[in-house]
C-alpha cells in the first residue's frame, strides 16, 4: 500500500482559486461535499454509492484525516478529495454559486456555550454559504444527536427564504458513522435536518481569496544591496490595521548573502496568516538586480491584505522597484 496517499489530499494553497473541481476530476457528473469527515466511514459510503461524483471532505483533524485516508486507500476509493481545512471558509472560497450538488455534516460538536458559538460549523454565515453554493435541487443534510441543534438548524435555514426545510427523527440511514452507532446503542434519538434549495440565491459576497496560487506577484528591484537592506530592515515590526479583522504586517527581517526574508503577516476578516516574501539576487540583470517574491514553502492565499502589503513594499522601496506582475 502507497503511503501517504497523496492522490486524495488537496492542499488549497497551491491551488487556482475557486478551485476548478471538472479539472481535478473532469468526468465527475455532481460535487458532493462533506463537512467534518471524522474518520471517514461515511466518505467511503459517499464514494460507494456516488461511485460518479467528486467527493469532497473537509476535516480539521490531522489524525481524522489520516485514518480516513487509510480508510479510503485501502477500498480503492479515487473519486475522493480531502482538505486539511476549515469546511465552512472552504465551502464559501473554494467553490463558485450553484455548483454544488449536496452537502452533508454528522455529528458535528454542537459547542453549546455561547462563548464558543464561533467555533460552531452551523453558525449565521452558514446558512448564506450554503445558499449561495448549492444548486438549485441540490440539498443539505445534517445528522445530530441533540435536539435543541437540529431545531435551531431548522429555523435559521427557514429564514433564508430560498429552502425548504424537514427535521425527522431517528430517520433509517444508509451508513451509521460510529458516533450514530454509539448514539443509538445508548438509546438516545437522532435528527436529521434536510434542507433542499428551491430558487436562486442573491448574494453580493466579496471573495476572501481574490487570486489563486497561480498568481504569484512579484517585483524586481533595482537598487543597491545596502540600500534596500536597510529599506528592508525599517519594516521589521511594521504593523498596519485597517480594523480589529484587517490589516497587515513585517515581524522580522532576515538576511544573509545578499538574500533576505520577511516574516510577515496579513488578516482578512479576522482570517490570519503567517508567511514569508523572499529577496533574492537576480544575477543576470547585473549586480544590484533583484527580485521579490513570495516563498513558496509557505505560500499564502493571495488576499487583499497580502495585496496591501506588497504594495507597501513597494512604496518603501520606491521608483526602482518595478512590479512585473500586477499587485491588484
Ligand atoms: C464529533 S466528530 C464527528 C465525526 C464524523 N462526522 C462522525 O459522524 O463520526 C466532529 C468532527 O468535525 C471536525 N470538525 C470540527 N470543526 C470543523 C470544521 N470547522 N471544519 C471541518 N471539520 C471540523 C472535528 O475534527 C471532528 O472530526
């Protein structure tokens, strides 16, 4: 057996954005996405019984996934995609409106404090990704073993106007998940919420990640080493905040051999990421040539912020930086 089983992971960094799924799988007839795969028993059931469709799973656990990815590895299973990713960002960035054929979640953690209603995958913005990602036909379903979970699901889907909404309890299923079995052997009920999109959804949603991995922006610098060392060096501990959810910055500046690294950051509607931008001898321009770029080891999705930054950048460095792919 091949292990790891890298033909089943995605990792979305190096992705276009919005992933182009018909080129991850150009003869799948219908997406299919699940949320918090666990283990992966109803991945593999998905995968059976849609033996035509993409599957998709988002998991945040490392070790789920992996023991899914075993799972699936050993049943042969090809028409499967996991992601390393959060379900509810990657439901809203990595798939275009209505192109989505259904959607299904079991067991999630319900997170009944209110201090940890964040942490919630059916949280308020859900709903609205949901409508805007599935087809019109297409469907959501989500199996839980608490009630008060399911009928809040039930009315907060209802008020988006565009579903059609049924709670059943203890509905027979095609495949337990070993939460449902553990469930049913304590003789504690199970609901499902089924929820079927029944017209078109407006919606003005602004993407988070504008551009894909295929768009590196990039500049080249023409100025001499120490000067642009130095330039460089004032941006260690920048720290740009447009709000509370929105900003930029330089942690550190790192140097050597005429090569330098910044650590920086950048959030997007409270969505943080850590990277680095590389500066780098470009020997065939002569000798204070340069170029600029983002590292690939820790390519970030390409977002607004990162945009703000590289232009900040390049207003520091001034007229001898020279963009060679447009900073957005
Ligand atoms: C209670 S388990 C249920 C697992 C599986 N669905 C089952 O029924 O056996 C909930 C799973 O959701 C995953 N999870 C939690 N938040 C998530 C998120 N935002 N995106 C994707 N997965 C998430 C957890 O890591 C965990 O594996």
């Amino acid at each position: 057996m091949n292990f790891p089983p890298h033909h089943l992971y995605i990792r979305p960094q190096y992705m276009p954005m919005p992933i182009p799924w018909h080129m991850v799988e150009p003869d799948a007839e219908s997406l299919i996405v699940e949320l918090g795969f666990g283990r992966g028993e109803y991945l593999l059931t998905l995968s059976k019984t849609f033996p035509d469709a993409l599957i998709i799973g988002f998991e945040v656990s490392m070790t789920s996934l992996l023991k899914a990815a075993y799972r699936l590895q050993s049943a042969d299973k090809r028409n499967v995609k996991m992601l390393l990713f959060d379900g509810v960002l990657g439901l809203s960035e990595f798939f275009t409106p209505n192109s989505v054929d259904a959607v299904y979640m079991n067991f999630p953690i319900p997170w009944p404090k209110k201090k940890h209603a964040k942490r919630r995958v059916v949280r308020d913005d859900f709903w609205r990704i949901l409508a805007r990602v599935l087809k019109i036909g297409g469907y959501f379903e989500l199996m839980t073993d608490v009630d008060w979970y399911a009928e809040e699901a039930q009315k907060n889907a209802e008020e988006v106007g565009v579903f059609s909404v049924e709670l059943k309890r203890n509905p027979s299923r095609r495949v337990q998940t070993k939460y449902e079995q553990k469930w049913l052997a304590e003789g504690r009920d199970i609901f499902l919420v089924r929820v079927v999109k029944d017209e078109d959804y407006k919606s003005d949603y602004e993407r988070l990640f504008i551009k894909g991995a295929d768009y590196m922006p990039h500049a080249f610098i023409k100025k001499p080493w120490k000067e642009l060392l130095n330039d460089m060096k004032s941006l260690e501990g920048l720290e740009i905040r447009q709000s509370t959810d929105k900003g930029y910055g330089i942690r550190e500046v790192f140097y050597r051999d005429r090569e330098i690294l910044l650590r920086s950051f950048t959030i997007d509607r409270g969505f943080f990421q850590s990277f680095y931008i590389w500066i780098r001898p470009e020997d065939k321009e002569g000798d204070d040539a340069f170029l600029m770029k983002l590292d690939p080891l820790s390519s970030p999705f390409r977002t607004k912020s990162l945009m703000s930054l590289m232009r900040h950048i390049k207003d520091i460095v001034g007229e001898e930086f020279v963009v060679r792919h447009n900073l957005g």
